[in-house]
C-alpha cells in the first residue's frame, strides 16, 4: 500500500462509462475517515497516518481531500453518493469512488460507529461519586421577576436535597436591592431551606477577605468580582463568577431571575440519545403567550432535581440514565466523528443545559439560519409566517432528545460542575457564556455536556420583540464569542494534561494576544470574524439550496438578504469601533489598547485562579456558618 500513491478517481467530465457496483443490502455499518495526520511526500504523494492506530497510507492528494467530505458516520456506500454529488469531477464515478473507499477502510483509516459505541458503553465501568448541589439564582433590578420565581420554587418542593440556596444580586439600584432582600427573607418563612443573599455589600465583604487572603492576587481579584471595577458596564459574567466561588467542591446550578422553577416537556419527544447537535436546537412557534400555554406539556420534574440527575457523571452513567437501552451505531448515523473522537466512558458530564419555552432569551435572530428542516416548516407554518414568528417571540426552543455534544450554549438555567476546575466568567459583555464554554473545553477537552430534552419557562416581564426582526442584520460581529473561537482553535485534544496546567497555558495564550502590536491584534481579530462569516455563508448556502422545495418567498428572500448582508461584511474591512457597547468617542487605536490591556488582566486573573478558589472555598464556608449571608 506505501507505493500506492497514484490512487486517482480518473477525473471524466462525461457520463459514466460504468455502472453503479451493486449494493450489499448487509452493508450497513457506519464508518467515517478521522484523526490522520497528513504529510505532503514532496513526490505528487501524500501520507495519511492515523493517530489512534498507528496504520498509515500513501494516496494522491486528490483522494486526501476527497476524504475530509467523509467527516460523518455514514455507510460506505453512503459517502460515495456523497463525494459524487459534492464534487463536480467525480460526478458519473461512483464505482471508482467505492472502490478507493473500500482501499482507505482496508487500510484502516476509517472509523467505525460500532467502535466508539464500544468504547463509550463498557460494562463495567466505576460510577462518578456526586458532589452535593448547591443552587444559585442571578438578578439584577428585576425584583419582580425574583418574587416570581421564587414562589415557582415553593410550589416545586425538593429544595431541602440541596446544600445551600443562594440569591446573587448584582442590582445597581440599592431599592431592587433591599426589595430582594426582604422576598429572600418572606420566602425563608415558607422554604424548608432557607436561602442565602449575596447583595452588593456581602460581595464586597468576600472581596476584601480574598484580597485579605491572597494579596498578591488582588489585581486579579479585583477584575473579576470587583463591582465598583465595573461600575459603568454590564457585568453578566462578574454574577457568574461569584456563583463559581460561592459553590467551590460542589456542583452548582444557576438561575436566571426571569424563569420559573418547572419543565416543559418537547412537542414532538423523540426516543433515545441523540450526539454532537450544538447550537442547532428545535424549534416549534406559537401565535401568543395563550396559546403557548394552550399547548404546554409540563412535567413533573423540577429543573433543578432534573440538572441534577447528570451534573458530574461519568459519559457512561449519564448514557444509561438517558436511554436504558444504550446506544448502536443507529444513534451515530450522520454525527461528526471528531467531537465523538475525543469522548471516553469516564469524559465528566461538567455542563448541564436546558431548552427555553417561552423567550429565546437572545436579542438576534440569525440562529434561524441553522435551524433544521422540520422547526423551518414550522416556522413558515405559524400564523403570520416568517416575519410573525421573528417578532412574537412565542418559542418551545431546545431538544426533542436528550443531546451529548462539547460545547456548551446559552441555557436560562445552567448545571456547572465546580467540584471540578472550572475557568471563571469574563466579568463584562454579552457573549460571556460562549467564552467560558470554549475556556471549558480548553481545560478538560475529553469532557462532554448534557443538553436535556426539556425546556425551562422564561418568560421576561418586560416586553421583548415586535422589532422588525427580519431586516436585522444577518452577519455576525466581534465580541467574546470572536475570542472564544480564537481559543477553541487552538484547543490541544492530547490526553493526560492536567487542567491546571492547562490553565495557564491557556493565561499565556491571553496574555500573548496582550502583548502583540496594535496592527497584528486587529489582523487576528479580523481573521476571526471573516471564519464566522465564512461559516454563516455557508450555512445560508445550504439553506437557499432547500429553500424553493419549502415554497416560501419570505424564507428566500431572508436568506438571499442574509447572503447579501454576511457576503458585504466579508468584502468590508473590519471595523472594531461597531463592537456592542464600545464608547463612542474611542478610536481604534485607544480601543485596540483598551482591548489588550484587558486581556493581559484577564490572563493574569486566569494565572490566579486557582489560588483565588481555594481561598474562596473557606471563605464563603465561614460566612456561611457565621450567618454573614443571612437575609
């Protein structure tokens, strides 16, 4: 096989001059092409060496790149029909094609679906031991939302299974302040376990104890948690980070202030296990909030029991508790074979996330383009059609089955394993969630997420929607979500690195973004963001290609105007001076510098952290037993 390099698909631009190989009926298993290194022989050959198994081949370069369309489990026959269709000079080729892919899995190069079934099923395998959860709701001046959805827990029940109950206030105005207080304290009357407060001065009083305790770490305390630092911004990463001190060792689930403490179960509930869907959640519209919850189906289940019931399991346990019946090679027909590579039986299940019924929760809509077939019919179907549905804001958004994928996405409730280094929050900015998801995989990248078939109600009291959404623009922008890509990146999947030392790699990667010129920064930040781009018009191509099969001129003409909008933004130098929230009478080069400068204390608080958890696990265990958080 090492001389075999001039392997070629014979490139005709005719009709097929043979026939189709006939089709084994027992031929089902799912294989995909994965994990090879390639090596350009310098001789018109290439190399291909598979990492896991040590086998190797030498083929052209045109059948290398033909292999990387083969990134999904499928059958073999399956891929063939797929190069054939994908790449114009293979068209009419389908029995030269089959037989080079029947060469690479003889080979050895391929990977089958049985294998990681094999691998992520193993009987026995020891069961994770679960730390305790403590519970964490997060608000800021929404004192309504917080009576709420406090009395929504009362009528829930099993709170006393949890170790602590937290209310973390981040409120700027000191009335929502007192007002959330003294609903903490009317709630504690009527709870079997009483919750705890963290306003403004209770997190200012852990503050000055960390610096106390660590002083050499006080810059870096400061930038995280320190909201006086932050005064004049949006802090929705510091409420996070001060959920992760707070629940140092245990398992934490947080809250936002505006959901209520039930489930709603999937309109259309599927059977099984489903890996590696991400961001692509299902979609079902409803024309009002009355008929929302004409057609809710609620469980019994409460979300906090039910982000309990995997946070911290091992892959193998949290597979059994999904589906009883396991997984086959079924369950992995068409999912990517990288994210399923890096799995194990023992990966930690560290992230826990649920679908929303109700608000999105998100202000854009350009997750609409990767909505999948059935939720676009949907869509088209609601009343009032496409623009009705942007605008109304009337959504079941989340999972017909239970999902196993890497990277964790926005969730209005949230199960984070903090017995577990877990990095901190970006204290600032929308898009702090994506950031820590990536830091996630960054240090423990065997580790999977949960995303439950059930949604959480989150219903806003203020008014949301009705903004013309479907002229918004389509094409995505700069912000921590660019940086989280920048990291994930350059993820090393290599096992047996320690997270910690993972960690600081990861604070030296900041801090040398910190520490480049003005110039080479901007290049880098616009090299991201022209990749998201690239990724967004790919999306919207495969849309528009399916679009006159659905009938609807409004779907094509949003995607066509989505084309337009994210093609323009590609063709347009990058201009960080649009980047949300950024002051207005900055130029790009004080922002530039602005930007380094925050990344090098973010790097250094990362460098940090681990020190500023420990020192925190004391803490808040003392406060806690001295009442300093009582209401």
């Amino acid at each position: 096989m090492a001389d075999n390099y001039n392997i070629s698909y014979s490139y005709q631009t005719g009709p097929a001059t043979t026939p189709a190989p006939a089709v084994n009926p027992a031929d089902n298993e799912l294989i995909t092409f994965t994990n090879c290194e390639r090596v350009d022989l310098g001789n018109g050959g290439v190399l291909l060496l598979n990492r896991d198994n040590g086998k190797q081949m030498t083929i052209s370069p045109e059948v290398a790149t033909a292999l990387t369309y083969c990134n999904t489990f499928k059958t073999l026959q399956e891929h063939a029909n797929t190069l054939i269709s994908t790449i114009p000079q293979l068209q009419g080729q389908l029995e030269d094609v089959t037989k080079v892919l029947n060469m690479v899995k003889d080979a050895g190069l391929m990977l089958s679906a049985q294998s990681i079934c094999d691998r992520l099923s193993p009987d026995p395998i020891p069961a994770a031991e679960l730390a305790p959860t403590r519970v964490c709701i997060i608000t800021c001046d929404r004192p309504a939302a917080v009576e709420r959805l406090l009395d929504s827990m009362l009528r829930a029940g099993s709170l006393s299974r949890h170790d602590e109950l937290l209310l973390v206030d981040d409120s700027r105005d000191p009335a929502n302040g007192e007002q959330n207080r003294e609903l903490i304290a009317k709630f504690n009357l009527s709870s079997p376990k009483n919750m705890h407060y963290v306003g403004a001065a209770e997190q200012h009083k852990l503050l000055q104890q960390l610096i106390a305790a660590i002083p050499e770490h006080e810059a870096a305390i400061r930038f995280l948690i320190d909201r006086e630092r932050w005064a004049q911004q949006k802090s929705y990463g510091l409420a996070r980070t001060m959920c992760l001190l707070l629940s140092v060792d245990y398992r934490c689930i947080v809250l936002d202030d505006d959901v209520l403490c039930s489930t709603v179960m999937p309109p259309n509930r599927g059977d099984g296990i489903t890996f590696g869907k991400g961001s692509n959640r299902e979609l079902a519209c409803y024309a009002s909030e009355h008929e929302l919850f004409q057609n809710a189906q609620f469980s019994d289940t409460d979300p906090l029991s039910g982000h309990a019931q995997c946070l911290g399991m091992n892959l193998s346990q949290a597979i059994t508790q999904l589906d009883a019946g396991g997984i086959n090679q079924t369950t992995l027909h068409n999912t990517g074979a990288t994210m399923l590579d890096t799995l194990q039986a023992d990966s930690p299940i560290l992230v826990t996330q649920c679908g929303s019924w109700g608000d999105p929760g998100t202000t854009g809509t350009n997750w609409f383009i990767g909505l999948d077939p059935k939720s676009i019919v949907r869509v088209l179907a609601a009343p009032g059609g496409l623009p009705g549905t942007l605008d109304n804001r009337h959504y079941w958004l989340g999972r017909n089955n239970p999902d196993i994928s890497k990277m964790a996405v926005m969730s209005q409730v949230t199960g984070l394993d903090n017995s577990q280094l877990l990095p901190p929050y970006f204290p600032i900015f929308r898009g702090e969630d994506y950031l820590f998801a990536s830091m996630v995989v960054c240090l423990h990248p065997s580790a999977a997420v949960v995303d439950y078939n059930w949604c959480v109600p989150h219903l806003p009291l203020e008014q949301r929607g009705g903004r013309n959404a479907a002229r918004e623009p389509i094409a995505a922008q700069i912000g921590l979500a660019s940086c989280a890509r920048y990291l994930t990146d350059r993820t090393d999947f290599e096992m047996g690195v320690a997270p910690e030392t993972r960690l600081q790699k990861l604070a030296l990667q900041l801090q040398e973004l910190s520490q480049r010129k003005a110039g080479s920064l901007l290049a880098t930040l616009r090299n991201g963001l022209a990749l998201e781009h690239a990724d967004q018009l790919r999306q919207l191509s495969q849309q528009l290609q399916q679009a006159p099969e659905l009938g609807s001129q409004d779907w094509e003409t949003y995607l066509q105007r989505g084309v337009e909008n994210v093609s323009g933004a590609l063709q347009t130098p990058t201009n960080v001076l649009d980047i949300p929230g950024v002051p207005a009478q900055l130029t790009e080069e004080e922002l530039l510098m602005k930007f380094k400068t925050v990344m090098g204390e973010f790097s250094t608080a990362l460098a940090a952290w681990p020190a500023i958890r420990e020192a925190a696990a004391t803490i808040t265990g003392t406060m806690l037993e001295c009442g300093d958080l009582a209401p």
